[in-house]
C-alpha cells in the first residue's frame, strides 16, 4: 500500500536524531487523526497522552512518565528514582514518604526515555493556558531533545495558537480521512458483517455520498449496521437487492441525523416531504429564495439523494426514526416492516389486512378470500400484533360500509372490545411500554407503512376501540407489576447494582423501573426485611438509591410512591426500636428522609 504525506513525513521526523521540534497533525472532528498518526508509528514506540481535563503542568509529566514506563516497568523507574530518598541528617533520618511529594515530582519531570514518541491529543479540549502547554512542550523538545507530535483541531483552539505555535513547531499537516482503511478496521470488530461482503461497499459508498469526514461517526454507523444485521432472518440476508436497498437507506439518514442535518420528524416525513422538496428545487430561485434555516437543511439533504435512495420503502419511516432516536433495535418489528415491503410481501403469508387494504390491485376472489381469512383469525384469537389488529378492525368498518360483509358498525364495535378484553384476561395482549416511548402514539396513527382506513362514517367507532386498546395494554402492564416487584426484591437480595440500574438507571439510560410506581407492588415491611439482610456495608446504598429515584418525583408518575416512601420510612423506625446503641442510631439513620423532600 502506498504511504501517504503523513506517514512519509513521519517516517522522516522519526529518522531525525535530534528534531528540535514538534510536528502538529491538524484535520476535522472525528477525521482520524489519533487512528492515522498511531497507525504511522510502531506501538513500541509510542506514548499516547490525552491532554482533556488536565489542568497543570505537573498532571502532564505524571502521565508522560506512567505512559512511557507501564505496568511493572513504571512501578521499577520510581523505585529507582526514590532508592536514595532515605538517608540521615544531623543524625535525624528521613523516610522516602516525608520527601516523596517535594522531590518526586521533579525526578518525574526529568526521568524521560528519548526512544519514545510522545503524541500529545486533544490540544483544544486542554483547559490548560497555550503559554503553559508549550511550556511544557519546549521542555521534553529542547531539554530532553524528544520527538513529540501533537493532535488538534486546528480551529477549535485558543485563539493564540497560531501566533505560539510556531515557536516550538516545525511542520503542521492537515490530514484527510482514510475511509477505506479506517472502514476496514472497523469492519473487522464486527465479524458477522464483516463477512456480510456485498454490503460493506454499500455502507461505505452511503458514508461518501453523506460528505460526512468523520471517521468516529463512520465506527458509530458501522456499529448501528452490525446490530440492525443481527436482527435479520436468513430469507432477508439472501436477497441482495433488498439488503442494499436497506443498509443505503438506513446509512444515509443515521449519518444525516448524527451530523444534525435532519432530525427524526424530518425522516417520518420523507414520503411526504420528498416530492414537495423536489418541486421547490426545480425552482431558479431554489438557492436564493428566503427559506428558514430548518428548511433550507432539508434542502440540502433532498439536493445529495434521489429517490432510490430515500424512498425504497423497505424499512418503516417511523420505526426508523424511532431506532436512531432511542438505539433500541426491535426485531420483530423490523423483520415485519421487512416482510411488508415490496422486497419480500410475495414470499411470506400476506396477512389478511395487507390484502385487503390493497382491494383495487387484487383479484375479488383473493380479496375475499382474505376477509375470511382475517375473521378466522379472530375467531382463533391470532391477531395480537397491534398495527395487524388496528388495521383489521378499521377494514372491518369499511367492508361493512361496502356491504361485503354482514355486520352493522355496532356488532363489530361489541365484537371488537370482547375480543381486546379476551386477549387481556389471557394475557394475550401487548402490554405498554415501561418507559415513555416518545413514538408510542405513532402505533395508533399507522403501522407498517400504512395508515389507518378511517372515515367520517365509522370514525367515533374506530376511535373508541383505539382508545379501549391503549387502555387495556396500560392494565396489561400493572398486571405485571406483581412479575416486577419480585424481580427488585431478588435484585436487592443478590446484586445492589442491578437494583440500582432498574431503580434509576445509569448516565446513558433510564432504569427498567425509573419512570413507573412498581415500588407500590411490594410490601414496605418485605422490603425493609430484604433491605436489612445485605451486608451492613450496603445499607446505606439503599438509602442513596431511594434518595435519587425520587429526585423530582412531584413531576412524574412516581409521586405515587410518596405514601409508600413514608410506610418505608416508618418500618425503618420500628425496627431501630428493637435494637439500641449504634445498632440502634444505624437503622434510623437508612431512613432516607431526604427524598420526601422531593414530593
């Protein structure tokens, strides 16, 4: 393979006995600066220091040395430079630890090995003064005559950069992004699609019609490919077409949306959108016309792509949008969008509803024979899915009004809640989310690339079942509220930090149970009980779990539990009564009397 400017360049920096100076690697956010110069220098070589977060001089010789001497060799290098630290004076004798922290940190600075390379990364993001950076610097280029390259994005640092820096660089390079190369590592983290070989290219071709320059973002894109991948069945993976069309589109507006772009309303919307944008494009005065700015942002995306590649209809807009806003990968829903689409609807078993709904390009017979497909099925209580269900209630009004079948609107209003709550009692129907779900709603508008087949004459009647179904799914999840509070307490009893991630999550995600009043389904004796049978050590975790759960309580459902909290509250205080002394004063203290505070 060919080397490019930044690897000759290194080669011929790295050859220098002395250099005098450091070479400054510039490029965009995301570009592979880190991935390309790492790449250029053997890993023997190399002392990688991030400068994000340090804030003074001597924080950065620490992590010099520890990067330049690791692991044992770092815990030899300070018993060598502290093996004299001990001696006598005027007969009084002095321990290393009474000298270590005035002399230590000085032996540190000047302990350096000149067969390292020191990349130092993250310039910009230092909070560190330019004066102290170089200072620094200049110390290990002109006093330790070190070889030290330095990573920044040129246009996010001080504004005095560029007037210090050449004091102590020699040679800056603005560096490219190597798609293939970088794509190929990636890749190859990711072995299921990595051995996806007719999709690859397609991903990579979707990164290079984006004129996205960021390599983190490419990593993110191929990560979102590799999980939407596992979701597929074999009869999905054997059909080229469909895969490219798929991973096209699916690259295309997740890479939009990371570069903010679109937002995810923008990507529900693209049937609608597409032809309205076309039409103002065709326009001469597209380019200078007084848009807004969210508008003129469309523009621009509808300008890059044509309609292979936003309108394959392959994967549903809103499940879509929904994936790239939460991370949450359904699978059934996306093999059902799959198998829905013009890719695949010939070879699975078309449900009744599709065919129905597509009456004008169907043979009557087929139509027919669909409609008493459909009524079997509700007959055998087989239609659970909810989009399948919505639809063929709606077509149920429809072939009713057509005369195709013989029920009045009534009869099938009655039929249809019997059948809702039939499928509840059996616990048969789909519960709702735990946690809000911002495209819940979206379920009731449409499924499966289709909207609803509601008119002025059924509507009371179809909006009425729609709202009895999101009722009953919302009393199908409390009656599984008794599963949940069994499985808190075992979480309690065998993993505190399992209890903690369901009770109130972690910084990237909501708990299981953050945002709903389970803590209502267990007994606040029983729980005290589990509580006081940890280790004594974890009590007061407990106590800290409580306390942020119900940060903010008094605006969200969990103000339900404020009664619970007190009955909690009060088992505690019982229980101190039983014990005296300490005994007594540390089960009073778990009382977490702060988190009433919050309702």
């Amino acid at each position: 393979m060919n080397k490019n400017n930044l690897q000759l360049y290194l080669d011929y920096y790295l050859g220098l006995n002395t250099p005098g100076f450091a070479v400054l690697v510039t490029g965009e956010w995301g570009s592979g600066k880190t991935f390309q110069v790492k790449n250029s220098i053997p890993l023997e070589l190399q002392c990688h220091v991030s400068l994000f977060g340090i804030n003074d001089a001597q924080e950065v010789y620490n992590t010099v040395f520890s990067k330049m001497f690791p692991g044992k060799h770092l815990t030899k290098k300070l018993l060598e430079i502290t093996k004299d630290l001990s001696g006598e004076f005027n007969g009084i004798t002095f321990g290393a630890g009474s000298l270590a922290g005035n002399i230590l940190s000085p032996l540190i600075k000047m302990n350096v090995d000149r067969n390292k390379v020191i990349i130092f990364d993250d310039l910009e993001r230092c909070p560190m003064s330019n004066k102290e950076i170089f200072g620094v610097i200049n110390q290990y280029i002109e006093h330790h005559q070190c070889k030290v390259i330095i990573l920044a994005h040129d246009k996010e640092t001080h504004k005095d950069f560029i007037k210090t820096k050449e004091k102590i660089i020699g040679h800056t390079i603005q560096i490219e992004p190597q798609i293939d190369d970088a794509a190929a590592v990636f890749f190859s983290e990711k072995f299921k699609l990595n051995n996806f070989r007719a999709i690859k290219p397609v991903i990579v071709d979707a990164f290079l019609k984006t004129n996205c320059k960021s390599l983190r973002i490419l990593k993110y894109v191929i990560n979102d490919c590799h999980r939407l991948l596992e979701c597929l069945e074999p009869i999905h993976l054997k059909n080229t077409t469909a895969m490219k069309a798929l991973f096209n589109f699916f690259c295309i507006v997740n890479i939009e949306h990371k570069l903010g772009n679109i937002s995810t309303t923008d990507i529900e919307n693209i049937s609608q959108d597409y032809l309205q944008y076309a039409i103002i494009l065709q326009r001469e005065d597209a380019e200078h016309s007084k848009h807004d700015k969210a508008t003129k942002k469309r523009l621009a995306f509808y300008r890059k792509y044509n309609d292979m590649d936003l309108r394959s209809e392959i994967l549903d807009l809103n499940l879509t949008a929904n994936i790239i806003e939460t991370g949450d990968y359904p699978e059934s829903e996306i093999q059902n969008s799959l198998n829905m689409s013009r890719f695949f609807i010939q070879k699975f078993d078309t449900p009744p509803w599709l065919i129905i709904i597509n009456y004008n390009n169907q043979e009557s017979t087929t139509v027919r024979t669909a409609i008493i497909r459909m009524f079997e099925k509700f007959k055998n209580t087989e239609i659970i899915d909810i989009g399948e269900m919505i639809h063929s209630f709606c077509l149920s009004y429809m072939l009713s009004e057509n005369n195709e079948i013989n029920y009045s609107f009534d009869e099938l209003f009655y039929f249809q809640i019997e059948y809702v709550d039939k499928l509840l009692n059996d616990n048969l129907l789909s519960p709702n989310p735990l946690n809000p779900d911002p495209f819940s709603d979206n379920l009731y508008e449409s499924s499966y690339s289709y909207g609803y087949w509601i008119l002025k004459s059924y509507e009371t009647y179809a909006n009425n079942i729609i709202n009895h179904i999101k009722d009953s799914r919302e009393k199908a999840k409390i009656k599984r509220y008794p599963l949940f509070a069994n499985e808190i307490l075992e979480a309690i009893d065998t993993d505190i930090d399992y209890f903690k991630t369901l009770l109130i999550g972690n910084p990237n995600e909501h708990g299981l149970y953050s945002n709903i009043d389970i803590m209502n389904s267990i007994d606040p004796d029983d729980f005290v009980i589990h509580w006081l049978m940890l280790p004594i050590e974890l009590w007061s975790k407990v106590s800290s779990i409580l306390i942020a759960r119900y940060r903010g309580a008094a605006h969200n459902n969990l103000a339900n539990e404020k009664n619970w909290l007190q009955r909690v509250i009060i088992s505690l205080l019982i229980e101190a009564r039983l014990h005296r002394g300490l005994d007594k004063s540390r089960i009073e203290r778990l009382a977490p009397y702060r988190a009433l505070k919050f309702f």
